[in-house]
C-alpha cells in the first residue's frame, strides 16, 4: 500500500440545516487501490461523510486533500473531475435512454465528443472485463448490469475513487459476487474503493482497512486481518442486546391467504408458472430463493397490482383483484423498496399518515393527528429524525425503512407481506424488526417473509418454500429447513 | 404545525420567485425607459397599481385566482393544463346566454362550471386512454372554442343596438355590488363599491383548495400521486380517477371564472372577446409565482392584477403602451421556467414540476 494516502478527509463536521449533527469531527483516509470499508449504524453518518467527499453537501467545518491538495468542492462535477464518483444505491441513470445513451451523456458533459466517449467506455470496458449490452435499454435490464453501467460510467469518466454506497441491497447473490471481482479488479488497476454496507460478511470479505462510525464519530479504523464479525458489531453499536428469540407461537389458525394455481404474464413472458401457498393466522411462511425468480410477481398478484391469466388471490375466502381489495381483506406490505411507497419529499409526517390511513374513509386529516402518528412511530419503533416536517427523503436509508415499517404495523393487517423487510438496516434495528415479525405472528398474524437473506427465512419460518423459475420448487418444515436443502431446491 | 424553521426554510426558498418577478419588473422598466418614460417611477406605479383602478385590478384578482388553481390543480399530478384561456371564454358565452334570458345569477354560475369541467374531464380522458397529450388537445379546444365564440358574439348573440357587443345580461342576473358610497375607516378613505362581491367567491374557492389539498385524507392521497405515482396506485389509490378529478375540478374553475367575470363585472362580451380573454394563460403566471400553493395563489393574483391597473395608469401618466404589463409578466413566467430548467441540470431539488413537464420528462 501506498505510504501517502490518495484523499485524506480532516476534521469533518456537519450540521445540517435544520439543526441535525450528522458527523463530528471525522478523520478518513483512503489510500489508492484499497478497498475501505464504512460501517455504522443507521444515522451513523456513512453517506453524509460520502456526500461531503463527493461534493454534493459541503461540511460544515474540517478540510478535503486529495492528492497533497486542499480542495472545494462546489459540487459533484468538481470531485468528479478530480477522479471521486458515487454509485447510489437507487441508480441515476435515464432508465429510457440505452446504455450508450446514458454513457454519452455523462462523458460529454465531462468534455468528452462522442468519438473518445466511445473509446473510453471501449477501454474501460476492457480494463474492468465487463461487458454491458450498449444498445438495451436500461430499464430493461436487471439491477446489477444497471449497477455495472454505474461502475462503468465512474471509469470511464476517469474515476480513482469509487464510493459504493449499500451496492448489494438490490442484488441477487450471483450478482454479488460479480461484483466482489469487479472491485477485486478495481484493486489491481489502482481505484480506490470506498464500501458503504450493514453486512459485516461482506466487509470481512472484501475490505482491506473498516471504519466504523458511531453516531457521528469514529469509533475505529482497523485492518481487516482476523477481525471477527462480533467484534464489530460490537465497535458499531457498544453494547450488543441478547437475541430477541421467538416468542412462543400459538397452533396456526384459520388460512389467512390462499395462492391457488397462479400464473402470472409480464410483457408476454411467462413469470409464475403455476403457484399455490396457504399461510395461516399465527405463522411466519417465508419464501426463501435467488431474487428475479417470480418473487416480485407473487407479491404484485397477491397485492392486485398484476392481472394472473389463471388461478385466484384470496385473503379469508375473499378474492383479491385490486390492491383496494387487499387492504380492505386485512392485508398490510412492506415493499421490498422504499423508493416504492415513499415519496422523498414529503414529509416523514404525511408519509407516515399516506401509510397508515391506507383504506381509510377518513376525511380531514390534522397536524395534530399527523404529529401524533409520528410521536407513536418514533417511541415504538425508535425512529431518529428531525420532526414530523422534515422530508422523509433526508432522513437515513434505515430510518426510512422504519417509517415504512412502523406506520404499516400500526395499521395492524391481519396478513403482512413482508418483502426484504430488514433490507438496509443495521443490527440493532435488523433484530428488532425481525423481533416484531414473530411477535406479529405470536399474535395471530399471518405473515409471508419473502426474502433473498437465506439466514432471515430459516431464522423467523414456520414453514419455508422455495422459489425457482416462476415455480415452488419445494417446502420444508422448520428444523427440516437446512441452508443446503434449501439451496437444492433453489437450482432445481 | 410547520416549526418556525420550517416557515424560515420556506420564505428561503422563494427565492427563485423573487428573482424572477425582479427580472420581471426590470424588464418593464427597461422597456418603459426605451419608451422615454421614468423607469423607476413606473415601477412604483406597476407595483402599486391597485390604487389607480381599483375595481378592474379587484375583478381581475377573482378572475385569476380561479384560473391560477385552474393551472396549478392539475400541475400537482403532472398533467399541464392551459385550457383555462378557452374555458373561460365559454364560461362567459354561457352566462351571457343564460343570463340574458333567466333573471338570476344561479343557473349560469351552476352550468358554466359544469359544462368546463365536462370538457376538463373530456381532455383528462383523451389523456388517460389514448395518450393524447393535455397541452395539444387544451391548445385545439381553446382555438375551438375562441373561432366559435366569435361567431356566437357577432351573429346569434349581438346586441341589434349595439353592435360592437353581444346582449346585456338582465339586471337580475348580475352580481351584487357592494353599496358604493364612500366610507371612512380609521381615517382612511374606502370606497366598498370597487370590490366585487364575486372577489369573495374566488377566495372562498381558494380556501376550500388549500384545506382540501393539505388537511385532508383524499387531498393527501392527490398530492401522493403527484409525489409518487407508483406508492399511490401501490396502497390503491385510483390514479386515474384522481388525475380526471383534477382535471374537471379546473375545467370547472375555469367556467366559473369565465361566469363571474360577465356575471360580475362586464355584462356582456365585446365583439373582439377582449374582455374574457388573456385570463386563462396569466392564470399560469400566477400560478407558477404562487408556487403552486392556493393561498400563494391568492397574494400572486393580487400583484398580478395589480399590474394590470398599474399599466393602464400607466399609458396616460408616462405615455407607455399598456403592453408593458403584459411584458413584465411573460418575462417572470420566462424566468421561472429558464430557473426550474436550470435546478433540472444543476440540481435534484424538483422544487418545479412544470419544468420538468415542459422539457418533456413525466
Ligand atoms: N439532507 C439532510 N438534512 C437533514 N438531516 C439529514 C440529511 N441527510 C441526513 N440527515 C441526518 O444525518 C444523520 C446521518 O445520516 P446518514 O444518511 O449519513 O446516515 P447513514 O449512516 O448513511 O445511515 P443508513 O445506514 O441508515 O443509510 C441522520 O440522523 C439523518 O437523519
Ligand atoms: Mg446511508
């Protein structure tokens, strides 16, 4: 490793403007072709130190050197220029527009002409031995080619640095592992990458050096040579609670939700081939498989929102055919992305409020009853953030997720759809969610867990069924469920 | 309640307005200095308008607040409406029809809305099932119905004694005015007769648009649709329905506006239709000043009118055409849309929707 460090980030503070400390006094170094990851709890600070480095918010006291020089960012295109880009983790590409279209676009207004815009990216592509289709157009294509594009576009536009802010969020698992070599080959070419993550697997497995974050504050910089997981659970949150454990679980009652026979078709293609799934009052199904293998279908039809060419959605005998029928039936879901029920600049209030009156009949709606929701929301399911005014879109990723959590089980549903339902939150927050699902069940909820983290399926199901090619490849009994045989079932 | 801050953060972010309307203003005081005139004192004048002819700056103040909403209703779930120009037009033929014939106000201020918010609807529907964008078809119903209404005026509707106008509306049929004997009110002198009763019409409008977008269940769900179309259809909101409600609701808006004006203030139409016209497309100046909001609607429209008086005080104080109003306002719609333009390419903040609509990106 280098000896001098390639950006170097001294005594950063910021205070945002409506009065929240979001970092105090923050040393970061990034020396060139290391993988540095950052970790912390939700509202720790990771993606405003990021967004500081990265041009878009300026601190509000400390200084920026990159290669030997103190440096001002007025805004991205700056630290762009200077080789620093960010890859979000909902994609800032023009989902009409192709590949190329999208790569031109950026390269020019880098100063680029269409000819060396497409020798870069042509170069690029060879030094990363990436390939992406140029002439698709990006909404068409899957989640993590959008996020190749995204890596693409930083290289080619000259990146050194590369922040990677939650990359795997939205990734199958094939797709993480792709990604793991495109930063192993980034290594090897001298880019530094910087990884923004809750999974700790993932940062024992790929960093060289972790910073951990604590409430604003570095609480640690270490190497990554035989630090545990534990021990850094430990630095991120001080004190670890004991496991929440199942609550007991009364016998599963009446059949909540019914799947009979469904097949769904997306644009022609066939997405669900014929799928049936009962869950029952008091128990946790969960759907366990590689993402993109039918899931989102699933919950699309059992929601109303797709139209199933065969087979019904029933919620207690009744059918569902839209997404009203769903709600009025006693259903309640947490979308596998927030950017899906959120809107950003609304406030955490009527978000909470849109969320939670979900049916309603209701007509006037009060500040009073607003400010009151988000009290609720906020003592149970400790949400930091600033007031019920703030737009929800300033708030961190997690503490986003609780509002969508927190105002979807205050609803109280009698059936929760659960998708990806920790996606994005720490560890303290990961276990209280997952405490909250049981304990939904324990209390005669019916829950279907549909997530791609094996180990949150085999921890909460009852029961567990397998997804594979638009099909349910198998069920097994919880204490029968093994990550093996679930894997069997996942190929089949 | 918003927090002090909040409001702070707020008045902060008017600043896009501000400038716009300075750009605007500078722009009128350059055109009245290349006119010979005192730029500076015809700002005052401008700005200061109210005073001069205070009865057409209150009838236009009723009249834009209604096309105001007209524009920005529909604007907050993304379909950009500049019908109201038309709308009123046909407000104010139906109110002279009807109000020529039936000696009361009523059937004209009930039909006039209903049959614009038919055609909202009907623009709304060309919109939702076969794609037809809402600026052509509002573009073609407004010629429609200006070509029609120029007829209407010069052959079924003229007045045989006058004939640069259509017939009077019986007396009935008008408005009431405010008695209009001066008063003395803290000193001041007031004459209540200048303030037209439908101005109470309008703000009451107003007000229902701002309880009704901000402080209820449905009107939360409306402005979901705009924010997130997807989260709204997701937790079973009818986008559909909600864009087509918007839509008739400013048809309607639009009608009334046409109704109150004839109904309120002029009594007839004038063969040229220029006392009905112009309204509807500075409705999106005053919308876009506003910020969208109905109670900014409200203070917009009073500046706005404020010109229009200020300017034809103008023409005889400093010997400028009129015009210079309508200048002033074109430059600060300009300046918006070039400011949101500019936050589209320079920033993520979608503080203007209408840019984005403009630049063709829904
Ligand atoms: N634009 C903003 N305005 C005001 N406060 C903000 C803004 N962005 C973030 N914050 C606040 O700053 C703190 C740090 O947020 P940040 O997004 O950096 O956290 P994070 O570590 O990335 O968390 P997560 O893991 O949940 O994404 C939080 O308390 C958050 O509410
Ligand atoms: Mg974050």
């Amino acid at each position: 490793m280098a000896t001098t460090p390639l950006v170097s980030m001294r005594g950063i503070s910021k205070v945002y403007p409506d009065g929240v400390k979001a970092l105090e006094n923050v040393d970061f170094d990034l020396y060139p072709g290391e993988v540095h990851s950052l970790l912390g709890e939700n509202g720790a600070g990771k993606t405003t130190l990021m967004r500081i480095l990265y041009g878009e918010i300026r601190p509000s006291s400390g200084k920026i050197i990159v290669e030997d020089r103190e440096v001002k960012w007025s805004g991205p295109w700056d630290a762009i220029r200077a080789g620093i880009a960010m890859v979000y983790q909902h994609f800032r590409l023009v989902e009409t527009l192709t590949v190329e279209e999208n790569l031109l676009i950026y390269l020019s207004s880098l100063g680029l002409n269409r000819a060396e815009a497409r020798s870069r990216v042509e170069e690029a592509m060879e030094r990363l031995g990436l390939e992406v289709p140029l002439v698709a157009r990006v909404g068409d294509l899957p989640m993590g080619v959008r996020q190749r594009v995204e890596i693409l576009k930083a290289i080619s536009g000259g990146a050194k640095v590369l922040i990677l802010d939650e990359p795997t969020s939205n990734l199958t698992p094939l797709e993480v592992e792709a990604l793991f070599s495109v930063v192993e080959r980034l290594k090897s070419l001298g880019v530094s990458v910087v990884y923004i993550t809750h999974k700790l697997w993932e940062v024992t497995r790929i960093s060289d050096r972790i910073t951990v974050l604590r409430r604003g504050r570095v609480v640690a910089t270490l190497k990554n040579d035989g630090v545990s997981e534990e021990e850094l659970a430990r630095l991120m949150v001080g004190e670890l609670a004991e496991q929440g454990g199942r609550g007991a679980r009364r016998k599963p009652g009446k059949a909540a939700l019914t799947v009979r026979n469904l097949r769904v078709l997306v644009d022609g293609v066939e997405r669900l081939k014929g799928v049936s799934l009962t869950v029952r009052e008091g128990e946790i199904l969960g759907v366990a498989g590689v993402a993109g293998n039918g899931q989102e279908e699933l919950v699309a039809a059992i929601l109303g929102l797709l139209k199933p060419v065969e087979g019904e959605v029933l919620l207690w005998g009744k059918p569902v055919r839209s997404p009203r029928d769903f709600y009025k039936l006693g259903g309640g879901i947490i979308p596998g992305d927030r950017s899906q029920i959120l809107a950003a600049e609304m406030s955490v209030g009527e978000n909470a409020a849109f969320i939670f009156y979900t049916g309603s009949r209701k007509i006037a709606l009060t500040p009073g009853e607003v400010e009151a929701l988000y009290r609720e929301i906020k003592d149970r399911f400790h949400l930091v953030a600033p007031g019920p005014d703030a737009p929800v879109g300033r708030l961190s990723g997690g503490n986003q997720q609780k509002v969508v959590v927190g105002s979807e089980v205050l609803r109280g549903p009698k059936l929760l759809v659960a998708v990806n339902p920790t996606q994005g939150l720490d560890i303290a927050t990961t276990r209280f969610v997952r405490g909250l699902l049981s304990d939904l069940a324990s209390q005669g909820v019916a829950v279907l867990l549909v997530s791609a983290d094996l180990d949150e399926v085999l921890e909460l199901s009852d029961r567990v069924v397998v997804m594979s090619g638009g099909r349910i490849t198998g069920e097994l009994a919880r204490g029968d469920a093994t990550p093996e045989k679930v894997g069997v079932l996942m190929g089949a | 309640m918003p927090s002090l801050r909040g409001l702070g953060e707020r008045i902060v972010g008017l600043w896009p307005i501000a400038l716009s309307v300075a750009a605007g203003l500078a722009v009128g005081g350059a055109t009245v200095a290349l006119y010979g005139g005192d730029p500076l004192r015809s700002l005052v004048v401008l700005v200061a308008g109210l005073q001069y002819y205070p009865d057409i700056a209150f009838i236009a103040m009723s009249v834009l607040i209604l096309t105001g909403l007209a524009f920005a209703i529909p604007l907050r779930v993304g379909l950009f409406n500049i019908g109201a120009e038309g709308l009123v037009i046909l407000g104010g033929l139906i109110a002279v029809v009807l109000g020529s014939r039936i000696p009361s106000p009523i059937p004209p201020l009930i039909v006039a809305p209903l049959a614009s918010a038919i055609v909202g609807a009907f623009v709304a529907l060309l919109r939702l099932k076969l794609n037809v964008n809402e600026v052509l078809s509002t573009i073609m119903i407004n010629w429609i119905i200006y070509w029609t209404a120029l007829y209407a005026v010069a052959k079924p509707l003229a007045d045989p004694q006058y004939p640069n106008r259509t017939v009077r509306i019986l007396e009935e049929a008008a408005l009431p005015r405010w008695p209009s004997e001066r008063l003395e009110i803290l000193g001041f002198t007031v004459y209540p007769g200048t303030v037209p009763s439908v101005l109470l019409i309008s703000i009451v409008v107003a007000l229902a648009a701002w309880l009704a977008t901000f402080y209820t269940l449905p009107g939360l769900r409306y402005r979901f649709v705009g924010a997130n179309e997807s989260a709204a259809r997701l937790r079973g909101t009818s986008v559909d329905l909600v864009k087509l409600l918007a839509m008739a609701v400013a048809g309607g808006l639009s009608g009334l506006a046409g109704a109150i004006l004839v109904l309120g203030h002029v009594g007839y139409i004038d063969v040229v239709l220029s006392s009905v016209t112009g309204y509807g497309f500075e409705g999106i100046g005053v919308a876009l000043v506003g910020k969208n909001h109905p109670l900014g609607i409200v203070a917009s429209s009073l500046f706005f009118s404020s010109l229009r008086s200020g300017s034809a005080w103008l023409q005889i104080d400093q010997g400028v055409p009129d015009k210079v109003a309508d200048m002033v306002n074109g430059a600060i719609v300009f300046a918006i849309a070039a400011l949101a333009g500019a936050h589209l390419v320079l920033g993520h903040r979608p503080w203007e929707k209408a840019a984005k609509i403009l630049a063709g990106r829904r």
